[in-house]
C-alpha cells in the first residue's frame, strides 16, 4: 500500500553504503516535504549483467509509473539545498523534467553519443538535448521510455553499453515516442560542468540541487583535494561532507557577504546577494535575544511602510535576519518631497502606534526602497531606554531655521536638522493622539 502518489526514487547497492548514509537522510527529508514515497533501487534483475548493475536499475521505474502518478529519480550523489522548489510544481505533468547536458565542454562529445546510438538502434531524428537522469522527473504517461531497445542489426533487445548507459538510452526512447521535454535549468542538476568557464564559473552552492558526478572538479573545493577519477569513493565523500558543512552553518545562499556596520540598521550588519540572482540583501545580526524578539514582532506584522523580514536564519556569525536592501535619503531634498517624506512617516508611525510599537526616531532609520517608497528600519532596541532625537521646542526651532539650505532651497541632508524637526513634531503629535 503506497503512502503517497508520487515518489523519490533512487539507485543503490552495498558498494556506495558509505556515500548513501550521508546523503540519503537529506533526500528522505525532501521526499516526504514533497509528498513522496522514498524508494531505493536496490535489486538486481535477472537480465543484467556487472557493468549494467548500477545504472539500469532505473528500467524499474516503468513497474513504479502503474503505481505512482509520478517519479522523479534522483542520483545518491545527490544533495539537495534549502533553495530547491518541489519539482512537481515546476515540470508540468504532461512533459519530462531534465537538464540538458550537451553543452559547453561537454556538447560536442555528448552529441557524438546521440549519433552514434542512432546509428546501432535506428534514426529517431535526435540532434540535441542530450538529458541526465541524476535528477530526472516523470509522470505514468512517460512509462515507455524505461524499456530496452531493439537493435536494427540482429533484432535483439539490448541496453546502450556504450558511453551515458541510461542517459542516452532514455533520450533514445523520448525522441522514438515523441515525448516533450521541460528543460530544467542546472541549478536543479549542478555537475562540475556547469562550474567551468563557459558557464561563468557558476558556484553550486547558488543551485538547488548539486551533484557529485563524474570527477566532480569543483573549482572552490575547501577540502583542498581534486578527485582524480569517478571511482574515488572517499575522496568524493569528503568532498559532500565539506559542502553539507557549508549548506548547514545558514550562509549557503548568499553571495559576496561583506560586513556593512551598523548603517542605521541598529546592529551589526552585512551586505550580501541572494540566491542565484544575486538579488541584494542585507544581514541584520541583533544585539541580543530580545533585540531578535522585539524585530521579529514588529516585522512580522502587516504594517506598511517598515522594512520587509525576507528570512531568519542561523549561522557563524549568529542568528540573523535576512531584510530587503533599502538606501539611503538624497543629500538635498526640496520642500515638497521633505514634506511628502515626513508624511509617509507620520503614516507609518500612526500605524507603529495604533499596535503598540514604540520606534526610536532618529533620521538614519529612515530607508528608501528602489521605487522611492520611505520605509522605517531598526525596531530591535528599547526606546524606553533611549533619549528622544528632538523634543518639541528644538523640532520647530529647526523648521524655521534656514541655515542648512542651499540658494535654491534645498536642504543639506548632512546637516539634517530640518527634516528631523518635522518628524519630531509629527511624533509629537503621534503621543498626544
């Protein structure tokens, strides 16, 4: 009795024991966040000889595919990150879910493969698309491409033996029965290859899923060693137990992470890209655990105008927040846009307000995103504990004072003391409302 309709599956046997106890405990987690049967191939067939042990045991998947709506077959040299979506979600039900491995370095030689089993088994108008079944999905309609092939020389049902075994065997079969591919980006399927120059020298550690096949020659390994050929068991262990070190002390995803100080952001603080699109962050480490918990209460509220809380994580360098970058103010601002900035924080504070959200008003917490929204920062200290930056006298000294403009009337934001009286005011008003 299945537990779920789809399932994780992956090939195994005695020989990789010490490579699976590392790497299988992640894939089962996976498997059950995605709704998945975990199942490992393990048995060998009656029909097959050593050298095709390992890799045809995939042809079971055809047997799976009358119980499961769909598969996906994963490699145990496999890791999957924190950043991989459910696969299900991103290849439609009706096509096949494969990177492409006939590129760069790699796309004249796998090209010679996908001619050469043409011309043992038969035309199927194949030129290019060569895929990978390390991390592979499939739904019951695409059963037919798990099947031995008939050789047009003797009429035997064969295996390809030569280079790619299942790979070129499988993209054979979804050429002969016309099957459709979704093209998966590598990061779902980060070999070595995809790290080289022709690609940028992309890290793997901004891939969803990594894997260790081949020499995996990964240009940043910390372990200081290169695997010297594919069979060096422990050399590529080490080489996953390095990086499930990296993916679990929380920074895995980010890129270039460089302290950035405190920036008004109240603690300290560290710039950094997101993801595979480098999209920009920033690193809040707060002071103290009640720093964290004060952050956290007004950042997970639906309050607008504040700084967006994209993520929490753990690490090194402490538990952080990951926030959206934001900038800071224009040195010289006119009347009109001072006046529409002190709005959107009278509004922002009235909100703050009506939660119980007390906020330090201090000019350098005052944020603007990339569309010029004003939004609040730093909610992480006491403000019980701090001096107010204006009181109401000194905030309507400063609003009349026109030492700080320049001669078209624009304000100097080094100086900064007009703006922060009309803020002032307004939090004034804030208390007495």
């Amino acid at each position: 009795m299945t537990k779920n309709k789809f399932a994780m599956v992956t090939r195994c046997d005695e020989n990789v024991e010490e490579l699976t106890k590392v790497t299988h405990p992640i894939l089962r987690d996976y498997a059950e966040q995605w709704g998945c049967d975990f199942i490992t191939l393990d048995k060998k067939e009656d029909w097959m000889v050593d050298y095709e042990l390992a890799h045809y045991r995939i042809l079971k998947v055809r047997e799976l595919l009358e119980i499961y709506e769909r598969v996906l077959v994963i490699d145990s040299d496999i890791v999957i990150t924190p950043t991989c979506p459910n696969p299900f979600d991103v290849v439609p039900v009706d096509k096949i879910g494969s990177i492409y491995e006939d590129k760069g370095s790699r796309e004249a030689m796998r090209q010679g493969v996908i001619m050469s089993i043409q011309e043992r088994f038969g035309d199927v108008n194949w030129s290019e698309g060569y895929i990978n079944t390390g991390f592979f999905v499939v739904s019951q309609r695409h059963s037919n491409i798990f099947q031995r092939l008939v050789s047009q020389y003797n009429g035997n049902t064969e295996v390809w033996t030569g280079f790619g075994y299942d790979d070129a065997l499988i993209g054979y079969n979804i050429h002969k029965f016309g099957h459709e591919v979704c093209e998966l980006s590598y990061q779902f399927n980060h070999m070595s290859m995809f790290s080289e120059d022709w690609n940028n020298n992309a890290s793997r550690f901004n891939s969803h899923v990594i894997h260790y096949a081949g020499l995996a020659r990964f240009p940043d390994d910390r372990s200081g060693r290169v695997l010297t050929n594919g069979n060096d068991m422990a050399c590529r262990l080490e080489l996953i137990k390095n990086d499930m070190d990296r993916i679990t002390d929380g920074l895995m995803a980010f890129n270039s992470v460089e302290p950035l100080g405190v920036q008004g952001y109240g603690s300290r603080c560290y710039s950094a890209g997101l993801g595979a699109a480098n999209n920009p962050v920033v690193l809040k480490v707060p002071n103290t655990k009640e720093c964290m918990k004060r952050e956290l209460k007004v950042l997970s509220s639906d309050i607008k105008g504040i700084v967006k809380c994209l993520d929490v994580g753990s690490s090194d360098i402490g538990a952080f927040l990951v926030l959206e970058k934001l900038h800071d103010l224009p040195e010289t601002l006119n009347d009109e846009i001072m006046l529409a900035v002190a709005t959107d924080v009278l509004i922002t504070l009235r909100q703050l307000y009506k939660n119980g959200i007390p906020w330090i008003c201090r000019l350098e917490h005052i944020k603007m995103d990339d569309d010029g929204h004003i939004k609040l920062i730093d909610f992480g200290d006491d403000p019980y504990k701090s001096i107010p930056f204006y009181g109401k006298t000194e905030a309507q000294e400063a609003i009349m004072t026109n030492g700080d403009c320049d001669s078209n009337g624009n304000y100097n934001m080094r100086h900064l003391y007009p703006l922060s009286g009309y803020i002032a005011c307004m939090k004034y008003l804030c208390d007495k409302n």
